[in-house]
C-alpha cells in the first residue's frame, strides 16, 4: 500500500525560497467552532496582488498622483539615488507606492479574513462563510463534489502556503476556493473532504496513488520547439541575424527581436506551466501535477471527461509523440480563472508517445478505441472545398465511441463516446452545397475539444447524424460511468 | 430514416411542422424599421452638393438589396420546421446555410419561450433549447404563443423522465 504524498515538484525553487519564511502549521479555530484560514494568508494576497498593484502605481502616476510620486521621490534616500540615475529612482518610487496599495489590499484581507472560516456541518456537508459587506455562506454537498485539488500559486508558495480548490458539480458548475493554508493543512482537508464525499469516516487515509507516468524535461522542451510556428519563427530570425549581418545592415534587427522573442516566450511559458508533469492514478480518478512556478494539482474524475483529442503536429511524428486534450464537464467555464489557467486545465498530457497516449485516454474513457472504428472519408471532391486538409478529413465510429480527423500539418483525431453527446448538427454552407458536401458537429460541453466531421459527402452525412441519434439513446441507456462517486 | 435524399430530409415527411406565416409579416417590419437609417443616409446624399449619380446609385443599390431582403424572408420562414420524435426533436432551417439540429430530450436543461415587441404584438413566439453544450443551436421562432407553450411543456416533461445526469 504506497502512502507517500502526492509527487512534489522536482524544481529548485523550494517551498521556502530560501527566505526562511515557512510558517508553521495553525489549526485556529473562531468563537463558533469553525475553523480559520491561516492568519498569514493577509501577507499572502498583498504579495499576490502586489504585480497588478504595479501597473496601478504606474497608471496613478502618469495620470492623477504625479504631484503625490514627485514628493515621493523628494525623500532622502530617494533623492540620492535620483542623483545616481533617475530610472532607478522611478523605479523605486513605483515600487513604493505599489507596496502602499498592496497594503490597502492587505488590510482589506485582514478583515476578510476575519469574516472567513469554514466547517463540517452536522449532515458531514462542507460549509465556508465568508464576506465583510455581503455575508456569504455557501454549502457544498459532499454528493455534488467532483474533485479537491490543493495548488500552490507562486505567492502562496513563497510562504509555504497553498490554496485547497474544491469542483463542485451542478447546473453551474463552479470551484470553491479557500486561500491560504499551509500545504500540510490543505493536504489533511483535502483528505477529509474526500474521505467525506466518499462516505468513509473522517479520519480515513488518503487514497493511494501510483505515478502511471512522468513527462521528461529534455522531451518537453524539445517538443515545444519542434512546433512548426515555432520552428519556423526561430529559423526566420537566425536568417535575419544572418543576413544582418551578412549585409552589415542593421535596420531589420527589430523584427529578429519579434520573431524571435515571441515563440520563445510562448515556449518558455508553456515550459513552465508544465513542467515536471506527472499522471498518477488513484480511485479519485487521474491526478495530474505540473508547474515550475506556479504548481498545480488537478484531479480528472471519470465520468467527467466528455471528450478527448490528440493532436499531433508535423514535426513530432517523427519521434511518435502526440498531445491530448480533454473537454471536462465544468472546466473551462470558470468565469474566475485566467486564460491561461483555462489553457492549463484541459491538457492531459502536453507530449506523450502514441501509445502512452492511448493508455491515459483508456484510463479516463474506458470504453474509447480509437484503433477499432470505421471510418468514412471525405470523396475526391472535397478537394475543391478544403485542398490542404482533404485526404485526412474522416468521421468514424463503432458502438462505444464517435470520432473525427481533420488537418493535414497538425492532425487532430477527435472523439467522445455516444453517452456524451449534447446534440448532433448537420450544417451546409453554399459552397458545400454546390459541391453536395455537408458537415457534421457533435456538439459537447464548452472545452477544446471539437468533434467536427468537415466536408463530407451530404447524404452520407444526414445518414450518419441519424444514427448518431439512435446511438446517443443507447448509449445514454448503457452509461453507467457517470455514478462513480455512488457506489 | 434509411438513406434520406438531402432535399427530401426536409420536406417529404409529415410529421414535420412549419412554423407561422406571421413570422414572415413580422421580420418583413423589422426589416423596413431597419431600412429607416438607410433611407436617412440616402436623403443625406441627395442633399449634398455631390455628383447626382452617387446618391441615385446609392438608392438603388438600396432598392435592390430591400426587395431581395424581402423575398429572401419568405423563403427563409418556409424553411424553418421541427419535428418530435420519440427520443428526439429535429429542427431544421436555413436557405443559403442550411441546418439540422438533433437534440435528444434527455439532453435539455432548459427549454426557453421568448417574444420581442414586434414578435408579440403580431402573436408569435419563440422556442429556444439549451443543452449543456454552447454550440446547440436549436431554436424555433414563428411559433404562436399556445403551439409554443404545448411545446415546451412537452418538452421538459420528455426531457425530465429521460434525463440521465451529464
């Protein structure tokens, strides 16, 4: 029985940064009973916070607070260091007076905080009440619980703190986050929760989990510069550098620094977000964790996934290596997460071997074998509709499952089994209309996932949504993944 | 339906309903209000001191492009249609971008009856599904308000006892 922890992040950058700041675990509990968030957690949202309050200094000082930067610049020390350089002293005068607003942000939290705490109730439901002006009391069902998850933003992480994150299922879904605990804390409640939801007693242990794989630095990297756009931008620029050069003409250096300094801040951002991603399975379903900074721990429960595609561009076939994404119930319209937190959250693996590949799409979608369907391609005509992509644009299905390829640089293969189709919609544009094409959509939950059969032959086509229909009624009635959690 | 003919899908069988004919009276005024900023463009042209042909091209570029407007909405109201089949409704629509949308019962979660002014005052009403899905784009207008009302009561009464969870 393998009780270690979940994986910790193989990065340098420790939980403590070297600051000495770790703070010691608390179990603080209110006049009521109810428990605390750790009363660092103030500190925590002003450092959070203290970037954007950047911008706010700069916007403040460009526009109304001059008169207040330019005596702020007048103190002492200041003063000497304008006499150095007055960028620096700028600088510092923003820095300044971002860390004033950072403190009128960090009382504003102190009072929230006191206004924050949460419990068990008697039912064994998880309740947070929380708000300074508008009192908030929110009840999760331990029914409706899809999944807790414990993330370290880099602020938390400086101080050893993390944010417990609990996806709560329903019409809307939504994600109830408590920020900040220590990471021990947000461990043990996440523990309890689960053990709760799962109608086990409180004190359970915590769910074994086994590493079913670890994607490797060097492959990560290597795959993120081996994209086409990428590659392709990089070799431009070392052209433009050459030819510079060549020419002693350094006008167009400018565009270098574009071309260049674009794919490799999406690469390096990318790296970062998931770096050291490792997939491990346990009974909640596949737990994934990544993150160089900023380290994320996102549980993927069965029954929740709605669709998958692999995407595999040109230059990684080479080596076999394929991405795949999943449509999740509920992620994706978190109206609370950033875009790039969006991105994040609907990758389940960012580079992986085919087979690998196949291996984690069986563990979340049992029923789901690609290699097993029949396909029907586009006809020859479809050339004149869509030339690049034609030979690859197919729909197939067997009695589970439901797929579509298309692309020709970038092969997508995309698919959802019947159960977890919305609605099917067979649409003609004029174009396709006077080539007798029609294109078929399975319409599924918001994500990144589309399931499009493109340019097909049009009856064919409307034969094919129809029996789609009478697939998604069997396979409604054959679904039993849905209950996981009740068993 | 084995091996429909793509026109035939849309026409042939009866249980497909059509919508009002007051839909078709209703876009056409909404049309025409619509017409009203052009028409000022076109006075405002005349007005100026430009060559005379602008603004005469001006309106009968207008002229033409209303009188299209006009027939293209009677021909795109004749082909909204719906049809309710045991386990799923079929809604069909569109001329020059033609659609069919099959939505199973156990899939909707919310069945919407909406009306504009103009809609109202001439007594038609529209029918709008949702699914979980964004992209389900199943609505029926041109419906009259009792017609609608059967309909989606009908409707979330299928959809209630076939639901099966997401």
């Amino acid at each position: 029985m393998n009780d270690s922890p979940p994986p910790e992040p193989t990065s340098t950058i420790g939980d403590d940064l070297g600051l000495g700041l770790s703070a010691p675990g608390s179990a603080l509990f209110d006049a009521h009973g109810h428990r605390k968030v750790h009363p660092i957690s103030p500190l925590v949202h002003a450092v959070a916070v203290f970037p954007a309050m950047g911008g706010v200094a700069i916007a403040f000082s460009a526009s109304g607070g001059a008169a207040v930067a330019s005596r702020l610049s007048s103190l002492p020390g200041l003063e000497a260091l304008s006499a150095l350089s007055p960028i620096l002293a700028a600088i510092a005068v923003i820095a300044v007076l971002a860390a004033l607003f950072s403190l009128i942000v960090a009382a504003y939290q102190y009072v929230a905080w006191r206004a924050l705490s949460f419990w068990f109730d008697d039912d064994g439901d998880f309740r947070m009440q929380s708000g300074v002006l508008f009192r908030q009391q929110r009840r999760v069902q331990l029914s409706r619980i899809q999944a807790v998850d414990v993330t370290q933003p880099l602020a938390a992480r400086v101080f050893s703190m993390a944010v417990l994150v609990i996806e709560v299922a329903g019409q809307d879904d939504s994600r109830v986050r408590l920020k900040y605990l220590t990471l021990a804390d947000a461990r043990e409640i996440r523990r309890e929760v689960l053990a709760r939801a799962a109608g086990l007693a409180a004190d359970t242990a915590e769910a074994p989990q086994d590493i079913v794989t670890k994607v490797p630095t060097g492959r990560l990297a290597f795959s993120l510069l081996l994209r086409l756009s990428t590659a392709g931008l990089l070799l431009l620029t070392a052209v433009i550098i050459l030819a510079s050069y060549l020419t002693e003409g350094w006008a167009g250096i400018g565009f270098a620094l574009v071309t260049g300094g674009v794919p490799l801040i999406v690469v390096i951002s990318e790296y970062i977000r998931f770096h050291g991603f490792t997939v491990a399975q346990s009974p909640d379903g596949l737990r994934l964790h990544y993150g160089l900074l900023r380290t994320e721990s996102r549980t993927v429960p069965p029954g929740r996934v709605q669709a998958i595609e692999y995407v595999e561009p040109l230059l990684w076939r080479r080596f076999g290596w394929t991405r795949v994404l999943v449509t999740i119930a509920g992620v994706g319209a978190d109206s609370s997460g950033g875009n790039q937190r969006q991105q994040g959250n609907t990758v389940l693996i960012p580079v992986a071997g085919i087979d690998q590949a196949h291996d984690l799409v069986a563990r979340v979608l049992p029923d789901l074998d690609t290699s097993s369907l029949t396909w029907v391609a586009a006809p020859k005509r479809t050339w004149k509709r869509s030339p690049i992509q034609w030979r690859n644009l197919a729909v197939g299905w067997d009695e589970a499952a439901f797929a579509t390829r298309r692309g020709r640089v970038t092969k997508r293969l995309a698919a959802l089994p019947h159960a977890r189709t919305q609605s099917v919609r067979w649409t003609q544009g004029p174009w396709e209309r006077a080539l007798r094409l029609a294109t078929l959509h399975i319409d599924t939950t918001p994500g990144p996932v589309a399931v499009s059969g493109l340019h097909l032959d049009g009856d064919q086509v409307l034969e094919i949504a129809y029996h789609q229909a009478d697939a998604v009624r069997e396979g409604r009635s054959r679904d039993r993944s849905i209950h996981w959690g009740q068993q | 339906m084995a091996s429909p003919n793509t026109e035939e899908a849309f026409t042939s069988s009866d249980e497909w309903v059509r919508v009002s004919p007051k839909l078709v009276t209703a876009r056409r005024i909404v049309l025409g209000i619509s017409m009203l900023p052009i028409i000022a463009v076109v006075v405002v042209l005349f007005i100026l001191p430009i060559p005379a042909f602008i603004p005469v091209i001006a309106a009968l570029a207008g002229l033409v492009f209303f009188i299209w407007a006009w027939w293209l909405i009677g021909r795109r109201v004749r082909s909204y249609a719906y049809c309710e089949r045991d386990d799923d409704l079929l809604v069909s629509s569109g001329i020059l971008f033609r659609r069919l949308v099959i939505v199973p019962y156990g899939r909707m979660q919310l069945v919407d009856v909406t009306a504009g002014p103009i809609d109202r005052a001439l007594g038609v009403t529209t029918v709008q599904l949702h699914t979980a899905a964004a992209t389900t784009d199943a609505s029926i207008p041109g419906l009259e308000p009792t017609i609608a009302a059967d309909l989606r009561d009908r409707l979330a009464h299928r959809g209630e006892t076939r639901s099966a969870g997401l």
